[in-house]
C-alpha cells in the first residue's frame, strides 16, 4: 500500500473517537428495481448529515500534531464544510472563525453554531462566495490563523478517503461499481485514490449537476476551467472550478465516465427517497441514486455502491423541490390562455378539462386586446400522457394557448 492509503487508513482509525462508521446500507427498493445488489454509503447519517466532518477532521488532527498551539481555524462555507468545521473545532477544544454569506438560510446558520458551540464565531459577510471566501482569507492573513479549505487540500482528501476505507472494510468483497457524487472533487479524488490500490477491479462513475459540470470541463480541457455559469440549486456540488489538486488525483477518467444530472430530475429523486424509503437527501446527497436509471443496463446483476454525500435538506425548500419535480415528470404544465371576454368562456374552458386534471394556478394577468384576456393557468394532472388529450381539445374548440412550463424567462417572472 502507498502513503497515501496509509494515511487514509490512519484518519479512518483517529476519526473513531469522534462517530463511528456511517451504515453501508442494502437499499431493497433500489436493488428490486434495477436487478442489481445497490447498496447506500450513507454519509446523510454522519454526525453533521455529510461526509464533510471527515476531511475537515483530518485537516485538524494534522495541523494539531504539527502546531500544538495553533489557537484559530478558519472555514468559508454556506453549508456542510462550515458545520464540520464547527463539529470538529468543539472536539479538539479550538477556536474556528467561520465566515458565511450574508445570504445563508438561518437554518445552517443555527447549526453551524449549535455544532461548534463557544468554540465558533460565526461571521456573515458578502451577497456571493466569491466575496465570503476574499474576507475569509484577508482575516487569515491579519491574524495568522490557519484556513481550512473545503476540497483542494491534501489532508482533506485523505480524510474523505476514510469513506472508502469503511466502503471496503464492511464487504466481503469489492463492489463492481461506485458511483461518487463530484462538487469540489475532494470525496471522488479520496476515494478512487484509496480503491485504486485496495480494490483494482472496481470501476467508477462520476455525476454532477447539470447546472455546475466542473469535472466535465476540466476532462475537456484537460485541467480545471473556470465556468462561465453556475446553476446553485444543487448547493453542496455547484462549483465553478474543480480543485487543482482534486483534479489531478481524478486525471485521466473517461469523459464517457462523467454524467450529468439535470437539477429537476434530481428534484424527483429527493421526493423518491423521502416517500418511498423514507431517507431525507440533500440535492447533493441524491446525485449518485439519481444517475441509476442511466446506468440500469450497465449495472444489472452488479455490484453498486452509491455514496448519498449529505442529508441537510431545509424543508422549506420542499414546495420548490415538488414543483419542479412535477413539471420535469410531466405531470404539471403552465400555459398562458387567450380567453374571450364573454360570459361562459371560462365555463367552456372548464368542460375541456379531464376527470384527472386539477387547476394549481389561474390568474388574470391582462387584457390583450378589447375582447379577449390573458390569464396564467397551471393544470396538474396524473399522467403525463393527459396533456396531449388535453391540448387535442384545446385546438378542437379553438383557444388560443402558450405553454411556458419550461420558458425560463416567464418562469422566473410569471410562474
């Protein structure tokens, strides 16, 4: 074994006295469905819901070891590396500076400092990361602290190598196929850097949002490109760069071997895993069960492992994760009607409707013209397959409609 998988296996052993492994669960459902043994690595269930207590450990324990009297650490983050940071700053009994956006929900916030406790000053600063993270490392420069970064350290990676030290050690024998969710890179370049050596045999499939495909960019590029555009939804995985160093340990994958994930299908996943299996998953942390239909004939009769990376789901955000998991189904549609202005026309509309199609949404937005009216209608209905019925009577009778259930521009401001 190299050093590297010698020191993954040292931060395995040390993370011990902080939890215990995360469960390598046999998901019945799952498996049922796509004739395969799929098992959950399930780092939602780790003691800050994500994998991201292990890098940020590591990262400590080190330093620790090589300055004793290091006093302040210091993390730029909105989500799961600020609450490992914070777990693992009340462990080791040190002062941690975390600087959030100003933006953060309250709801990270709260337990970002409920996990560090009198051990972490919490500070909000600027509207973007961008801005966070200069004021993050300008207060690290003024002070001499030490500043903990969230994937593209080597001690980071070691520490989410942990993940597949554990991976390994509770089966009898390698999984055909792991499939690793990729923001940063940190957990992908951990974990194919430590089974490269322990478990030759097994392959690897990558996936990352749709919106901030960092991984595909770099492959393409053959090093780490900055992207134009990043789509935030899928908050714990929407970066813009991937690490340098991430990426270098990840050099050489197939492009064939990154898939991406569109973030409203991912939305269908979420609610999946809630209703069916009652497993609460953060955008993120649902990247890797996502891709499964993708991979059914590929994996049929195999092995899998998929790592479900984090489970700090606000639920408040479950209204937008519904619609949007509606409308990528089908399900769901919004259209801007030309109705008459006339007694009776929204009664004619009313009887074109079918037995299973319910209005979600209708508003009055304008007159278009002297005799006719625009108005907003939203139609949610059982099968998909209702709105082509629907729409073959709509042109029998002659109204006049838009669908704009996936216009990105009158989404943002109409729906």
């Amino acid at each position: 074994m190299s050093a590297f998988s010698d020191k993954a296996r040292a931060a395995e052993l040390a993370m011990r006295s902080v939890f215990p492994p995360t469960p390598l669960q046999r998901n019945e459902h799952l498996s049922a469905r796509y004739g395969a043994d799929i098992r959950l690595k399930r780092e939602d269930l780790s003691p800050v819901r994500s994998y991201k207590i292990r890098g940020a450990f590591n990262a400590m324990r080190k330093l620790l070891a090589e300055k004793p009297g290091q006093e302040v650490f210091v993390a730029a983050s909105a989500g799961n590396h600020a609450q490992g940071v914070a777990y693992v700053c009340r462990h080791f009994d040190v002062q941690g500076v975390i600087f959030m956006p100003v933006t953060t929900p309250q709801q990270k916030i709260d337990k970002t400092r409920i996990f560090g406790a009198e051990n972490v000053e919490i500070r909000l600063t600027g509207d973007y990361f961008d801005d966070t993270l200069a004021s993050a490392q300008a207060y690290c420069a003024e002070v001499g602290a030490h500043f903990l970064a969230p994937f593209d350290d080597e001690d980071v990676i070691e520490g989410q190598a942990s993940v597949a030290v554990e991976l390994l050690d509770a089966l009898d024998e390698a999984p055909d196929l792991v499939i690793l969710p990729v923001g940063g890179g940190g957990l992908a370049a951990g974990v194919v850097s430590y089974m490269r050596e322990a478990a030759p045999q097994t392959r690897f499939r990558f996936v990352e949002p749709a919106g901030g495909a960092s991984l595909t960019a770099a492959v393409a590029a053959g090093a780490p490109a900055v992207l134009k555009k990043v789509d935030t939804f899928v908050d714990g995985a929407a970066v813009a760069r991937i690490g340098a160093r991430t990426f270098a340990r990840l050099a050489g994958i197939a492009p064939e071997h990154v898939l991406a994930a569109p973030e409203d299908r991912i939305c269908t996943t979420i609610l999946e895993m809630l209703n069916v299996e009652g497993i609460v998953l953060e955008p993120a942390g649902a990247l890797a069960v996502d891709v499964l239909p993708e991979l059914a004939d590929e994996i049929a009769g195999k092995s899998v492992v998929c790592i479900t990376s984090g489970g700090n789901f606000d639920f408040e955000r479950l209204p937008e994760v519904k619609e949007r998991a509606q409308r990528y189904s089908g399900v769901k549609k919004y259209f801007i009607l030309r109705l008459p202005q006339r007694p009776g026309a929204l009664r004619d509309f009313l009887d074109l409707l079918g037995p299973d199609d319910d209005i979600a949404r209708f508003e009055y937005l304008k007159k278009s013209a002297r005799n006719f009216g625009s108005v907003l209608i939203g139609i949610e209905t059982r099968d998909a397959a209702n709105f082509a019925a629907l729409f073959a009577r709509l042109d029998k009778a002659g109204m006049v409609y838009q669908d704009i259930t996936n216009d990105r521009l009158f989404g943002e401001f109409v729906i």
